[in-house]
C-alpha cells in the first residue's frame, strides 16, 4: 500500500477511529494485524517472508539471552543472520551475482546462457529494512546491549512489521522502539500536533516537490545524455528529488507513529544544504547509517587502527551501502563513489581547515565560503548519484561523458542563450530554491519548532499544506526508496 | 564500541492522553465532515466545473449529461429515431454530425446522429455514457472497434488518470473491472466521498482558472466554450510517428481477447444494454492508414483480430479504407476522409453494407511478420 494513494488515506482514518478506543492490550494485535493488511495489500504471499523473519528472530533473541554458553550464543546468531542474509540474498542478489559469474564465464568463452539460469525475482518491497532491523536485534542480544530479549510475540512481531516504517524505513533499533510496545498507550496533544503536520508536510514534498521533479527530469534519464547542459540539471534536480521523497516517507512515518503513540527515531537533519561529505551522511539516512557504523564499521575496527585501515573500512561500508542499495553495477559504483569522496575529504582535512581559517575572517567571507562549501557538496553528491538515477551502466556512462568530458561547448552555449535550457528544467530548478529556502529556515529560524509551538499557526499551516495537496493531488509513483 | 542508543522518550500523564484523544478525533470528525460538505458542492451541475472541463472525456460527459435529446427527435412529429455514435476519437474525426443530420433531414429520413466520440474511447468506458443517454427503441446503437481498443493491459496503455475513470464509472463498479486485481479495485474504490474524487481534478482545474484571472484583477473569465472535442480537428495532417518501441505498437499476443480485457467486458455491458432497450447495437471499424495496419501491428495479431471481429454476436461493418493524404495521423482521417466517411455514412444509415476487412498493400516489415 503506497502512502500516496487513497487507499492509505481512508485505511489510516479507519485505523485511528479504531485505535483510539481498544484497550491496550489489544492495540499491539491490532497494529500487527494492520501491518500485515498493509504489507499484503501489494502479494499477500510476501507476509510469509516478514513472518519467517519474525518468527526466527525471535526464537534466536530468546535462544541466545537465555543460552549461557558462548558457541551456542553464536550459533544461534548465525541462525539469524543467516535467515535474514539468505532472504535478502536470495530476492535481491541471486540475478546480480550469477549474472555477473556468467558474464565472466563468457569472457572466458564458456557459452553459458544467462537466461537458463536467472529466475528474474521480484524483490519483496521492504527487506532490506526489515532483515536489517531484525539482524540489529540479535546482534544487540548476543553483544549484551540488550539485556532482557522481548518474550511478547506480539509485540516483538509488531517490531518487525510496524506499518510506517516497514518499507522504507527509518530502521529503529530495538532498544528504542521495543520498550514503547510495552508502555501503557499515552498520547499528548503536542505528539498530535507534530504527528499532523509531519505526515502533511511529507504528502507535500511528496506530490507537491517530488512528483513534479519525477515527470520532468525522467524523460532525460530514459535515454542517453544527449546536452551537457541538460544532463547536469537533470543531474542536479534528482539530487533534490530524491531527498523530498525519501525524507517525505520519513516525515510521514515519523508522523503516523506520533498519532499512534509511539516515537520513531528522525532520519534525516538537514542534509540539504551541508558544507562536507562527512557531515552530509551524518545528516542523511541517520538510522541506516548508523546501521552500518555500528554493525560494520565499528567491528572492522572503526577508526582505532590507524589511518590507512579507516580509510579502508570506510571504503568496505560504502561499498556495502552501494550494494544494500541495489543490486547492479551502477549502486556499487555509486557506492564507492561515496566512499571515494569521504575519504577524499579526510585527506584534504588540513588544506581546508587552513582555507576555512582564512575565510573566517570576516563574516561576509565567512557566509560566501560556507556557502560555497555547500553547493560544491551538493554537485559532488549530485554527480554521484548520476550512478544511482541511470537505469544501467551504458546510461550512467552517457551522463558522466556528456557532462564532465564533452567540452565546454553546450555550457558556453547555455551561458549566452539561457533560452536554450529547456524550459521545464529551468522551471523545476524553482523547487530545488524553495526546499533551500525552507531548509535555511528551518535551521537558522527553527521554522517547525515555531509552527508547533502555536496552536494558531499550527493550524494555518496544516489548512493551507492540506489544500495544496488537495489541489495537486494524492495519487502518484511510488516512493524512491520503495524499490530497496 | 558503538554509541549507545537512547532508550524512548518519558511518555505523557493518562489525563493528557484522554484529552489528546479528544483532540485527534475532533480532528479526524472534522476531515472526514469536510469531505461530505465539499462533495456536496462538487455535483455534476456545479458551477465550478464549468471552469476546469478541459479533457475530452470531459467534454463528451457534458454534453451526454446535457443533450436536448428532444431537439434531435423533433423530426417525424416529435417521433423521430437517434442514432448514437459512441465510441473513440475516430468516431469524433471520421463523421460530420451537422452534414449527416442535414443530409438525413433533406432525403427525409426517420434517424438524426449524436456524435459522442472520445479519446482512447474504448467501450470500457464510453459504457459509462449510456446512462446519460435517452435512448428509445427503435434508435440504434453504432460502435467502433478499432484493434487498439484490444491491446493487452489496455487500462495501463490507455493511462486514464483515475479522475477520468470515476466521472464514467460508479464506485461499485470497480469491483467488476475483470482486468484490475484486487489492490487496484480497492485502491480505487475506496476514495470516498466519490462525487468528490470523480469531480475533484475539474473542480481543482476550475478553481486554478479563476484564482489565475483573480490575480490579474481581470473580469471573471468567460465560460470555455467546447473544442475540437466536440467536433473534429481541423488541421489537414499531425506529425506521428510509426516505431517499433512505441506504446502503440501492437506485437505478436499484443491483444487481449478474453472476457477479462476491459474493453471486452464495456462491450458486453453496452450489448446488454442495447438488448435491455430493444435497439441494434452496430459495431463498426474504420481502418486506420495503411501504414499503420503494416507497421504498427504484428499480422498474427491483426489476424487474431479479424477471427475476433468475426466471432462476435453482433454484425461489424468495415468501413472503407482511405487514401494514406486522407489522415490526419497515423489513424484518424483529416477533412478529406472525413468528407468521404461522412458521405458513406449517409448511404450507410437505410443500407448498411458490411464491407471488408481491410487487406494490406504496405510494405509489411520483417518484425511484423
């Protein structure tokens, strides 16, 4: 079930009117069973894959918080990795990897068919967060970080499948989310308020900034690049796209569980508009970031055994982020691109910390530096995620020969006759202003903050995002990040 | 060691729940109570869509909704008989209604026309129409059966936004739509108010149109009087294109000929139709420009579709095929086919002839074949 679409609207309203007057015990099996209505509403056989999730996980939290000796703690962390591995593994890589082992069995002049032996699966929407959501907790159990494994299979199941954030995330961690499953339902007025205006301002980025984004850049990305000038502002407009619709998924998550009672953890802060790649992913996707720092980057050793080996770890997260993403060239790439850039970054940490010092000199050189900062992070990011957007590699690689190695020839072109940038590209780059403008106030001015704090402008602001979004519509694609 | 992560905020008093449970659901009343109130301002009368009535289907409602049917049978002392020409943008573009009715009036004849042809007008949804239309026995029922009416997933390749789709269908009948499964029915059907989801798109477009001239402080805009959409075009050819990797293409088991297909299952519903009021259903085709019978469908599929048409209860009738200077694109004839078809038409009315299948004399190429 998409957010977007009436369905969920009239599925959401029914299930706040019910909600609010069971008892508590009986919330918890009505939210699972509502998650599971939501998760089915796409092949109601996929819910056999979340409960198999569920259902091992739990039995191994269990098996390894009870288990006294350490081989078997680890076999049964194996058992759940394993499971959840070989979910993810199975519907989302088996076509990669084997078509790439037959690709360099060609190159090998093996005549080997790709299509005898690929089963073309349809990847279950939603399981690589939730997989990653339930390893987090057997990790965190066999680790000791959380002490006493949640014996309700009720609410442990709920963990798994809670509907606003099963698809898309954020990823909770169970030491977050778990302990609200056993509390008591509480609700306040403030919780409401933020609750509404979270889950209108995620519909108005969504169909109001993002969908109109979609339809124009989307007829650039269905073929190869065939303008410089057009490709980097497609370039450029799915860099903001992608940020309103993911994190509009979020706001309206984040919104849904307030209304439900319950606190999802943010998932993005303000990564607009940042001066440094670091401090971009600091910002961006918190809870699968974290996911990675604290699973992966963290065991490989982190930071503490030198600089090279950090460096090196996080080359080996990113890659695997690229991976988590996608299963195809272009999102390994877009992976270590990343990577590349971050470590990039710790390299030049001297030379620019002595250019910040010398800009900070006085505040307009302050302003103007950061900012710069900003907008060359935004079109390293935007370059990036040429590998992201691109359907396959043959496009990807039209994008980056037509915007960084064919010459100067169409951006002088663009430069002297501005009517030569089609007009709808021109006319997007208006969105990309106005979610900078609102970003900047959001962080200067606490824009929200202000809005919720009153009851009068909470209410303006929730009247007018409901009419706009009335006006463009709810209907529309599907989230980006549905996909993964 | 990774950071620890913070365990769930304090959580608010049992008595601040109570009252925030108050709160949510005045506001949930208050949504759904707003709802009800707009959509009773969104019938299909409302001023507003005046306004923002833009898209074919659109237009051809209007006028469905709002034909002087009496004017049409004021011939013959007030008896006189209709014949309803419902069907796609082919219909709209092949016959002159004003020329047929003068026609039909000189040579004293018991039908006048009512041209009602809509784009991608497929019988899934120009169905949808009839309940608008007073028809009587003794009218008839003419339809056109162009093969991209059969395409497989036509719904899809038709891309109707759901607006469009509710303003000819009600909310119960989306549940017989065969070609839908059941997460698109209940998509669908679950957007109530229903009479405010059917009119919102028009209602929005409307509103649009009068805060635009509000702005400039001009005069309110004058009603939008009815486009080429219920006439024809005027224009003598419309560049098209004939690929392969178009979605007008037609391939090898591109139609759908089962009881599932949309259009099938409007096809069946607009026979019933004519059955339960006693009146002929004809169904017609006017072949598309040979260009696009050689190139822009598979010959196994537009054989399909013949033994299809063939198969059928009701009589086709195949109109004449025109020269290829006498479309306006690649299916739709300009104002010399047009002079032609009409012609025929009137001869067509008092003897229908069944005509041919159109045989193909274009170069067929090797993927077609």
């Amino acid at each position: 079930m998409l957010f977007n679409s009436k369905i969920f609207i009239s599925f959401i309203l029914l299930t706040l009117s019910f909600y609010y007057f069971l008892p508590d015990r009986w919330k918890i099996w009505f939210l699972l069973a509502l998650s599971y209505v939501f998760y089915g509403f796409w092949d109601p056989t996929l819910c056999s894959l979340i409960a198999l999730s569920t259902v091992v996980d739990y039995w191994c939290g269990r098996n390894i918080a009870d288990t006294t000796e350490q081989n078997k703690k680890k076999r049964w962390l194996y058992l759940s990795l394993a499971t959840n591995l070989g979910l993810l593994g199975f519907f989302k890589y088996y076509d990669f990897f084997v078509g790439e082992f037959i690709h360099l069995l060609n190159l090998f002049q093996f005549q080997v068919h790709p299509e005898d032996y690929l089963l073309k699966l349809l990847l279950p929407v939603g399981i690589s967060f939730y997989t990653f959501q339930t390893m987090a907790y057997s990790i965190d159990i066999y680790r000791g970080d959380i002490k006493e494994p949640e014996r309700h299979f009720g609410r442990f199941a709920l963990y798994v499948a809670f509907f606003p954030q099963l698809v898309a995330g954020p990823v909770e961690r169970a030491p977050h989310l778990l302990p609200q499953f056993s509390r008591p339902f509480r609700l306040s007025i403030p919780m409401v308020k933020e609750g509404v205006f979270l889950i209108f301002l995620g519909f108005i980025k969504k169909v109001v900034i993002a969908d109109r984004l979609a339809n124009v850049i989307e007829p650039y990305y269905e073929r190869f690049a065939e303008n410089s000038v057009e490709a980097a502002w497609a370039m450029l407009l799915f860099t903001c796209q992608i940020y309103v619709d993911f994190s509009s998924y979020s706001d309206i998550a984040i919104g849904l569980g307030l209304l439900l009672g319950y606190h999802i953890r943010p998932n993005f802060n303000l990564p607009f508009v940042v001066p440094s790649i670091p401090e971009r992913w600091r910002r961006w996707h918190i809870s699968m970031s974290h996911w990675f720092r604290d699973y992966i980057f963290i065991p490989l050793g982190g930071s503490r055994k030198g600089a090279v080996r950090t460096q090196v770890n996080i080359l080996i997260v990113m890659f695997l982020s690229g991976l988590w993403h996608g299963a195809s060239n272009n999102f390994v790439v877009w992976g270590i691109g990343n990577g590349l850039t971050m470590v990039g970054h710790k390299l030049l940490t001297k030379p620019l910390r002595l250019l910040s010092g010398l800009m900070e000199k006085n505040a307009v050189t302050r302003v103007a530096y950061y900012y710069l900062c900003c907008w060359n992070t935004f079109c390293m990011i935007a370059s990036i995620n040429i590998f992201f957007r691109c359907p396959d590699w043959e496009t990807a690689k039209s994008y980056v020969r037509e915007i960084f190695l064919s010459g100067l020839t169409d951006y002088q072109n663009a430069l002297f006759h501005p009517t030569s940038i089609p007009q709808e590209l021109f006319d997007a780059f208006g969105w990309v202003l106005a979610v900078f403008a609102i970003h900047e106030l959001q962080r200067y001015f606490q824009l929200k903050d202000r809005i919720l704090h009153s009851t009068l402008l909470w209410a303006i602001s929730c009247v007018i995002m409901f009419e706009i979004v009335a006006v463009f519509g709810i209907s529309g694609p599907q989230f980006i990040y549905y996909q993964f | 060691m990774p950071k620890p992560i913070p365990p769930p905020p304090p959580q608010p008093t049992l008595e601040e729940t109570h009252q925030a449970v108050r709160w949510a659901l005045g506001l949930l009343m208050t949504t759904v109570g707003f709802f009800w109130l707009l959509s009773l301002s969104y019938h299909p009368k409302a001023a507003i869509l005046d306004y923002g009535r833009s898209s074919s289907l659109e237009w051809i409602l209007y006028r469905a909704q709002n034909l002087d049917t009496k004017r049409y049978r004021s011939h013959n002392n007030g008896k006189g008989k209709i014949i309803w020409l419902v069907g796609s943008s082919t219909i709209r573009e092949s016959f002159d209604e004003k020329i047929i009715n003068r026609e039909l009036n000189i040579q004293e004849s018991e039908y006048r026309i009512v041209k009602l042809g809509t784009n991608r007008g497929g019988a899934g949804i120009v169905a949808g129409l009839f309940q608008y239309l007073d028809v009587q026995q003794g009218d008839i029922v003419v339809h056109n059966v162009p093969p991209n009416s059969y395409k497989q997933n036509w719904l899809d390749y038709a891309a109707f936004p759901s607006y469009d789709l509710m303003l000819v269908k009600d909310s119960s009948e989306f549940w017989d739509i065969n070609s839908w499964n059941l997460a698109e029915k209940l998509e669908q059907a679950s957007a109530i108010p229903f009479q405010y989801w059917a009119h919102h798109n028009m209602v929005m477009k409307g509103l649009t149109r009068w805060i635009v001239y509000g702005m400039s402080l001009e005069l309110p805009p004058p009603k939008r009087g009815p486009r080429h959409y219920l006439t024809y075009h005027r224009h003598e050819f419309r560049d098209f294109e004939l690929r392969k990797d178009s979605a007008n293409y037609i391939g090898k088991e591109g139609m759908d000929f089962s009881d599932e297909q949309f259009n099938i299952q409007g096809l069946r519903k607009i026979a019933a139709f004519c059955a339960e009021k006693d009146v002929e259903l004809r169904l017609i085709y006017i072949p598309a420009r040979q260009a696009y019978l050689a190139e822009m469908i598979h010959q196994d599929t537009l054989a399909q579709y013949q033994t299809f048409l063939e198969s059928l209860d009701e009589e086709v009738y195949f109109f004449p095929q025109q020269p290829e200077d006498d479309y306006l694109d690649s299916i739709h004839p300009n104002f010399r086919g047009r002079k032609a078809l009409t012609e025929y038409f009137i001869g067509w009315v008092d003897s229908p002839q069944k005509g041919k299948f159109p045989s193909i004399t274009w170069d067929i190429p090797e993927y077609n074949r």
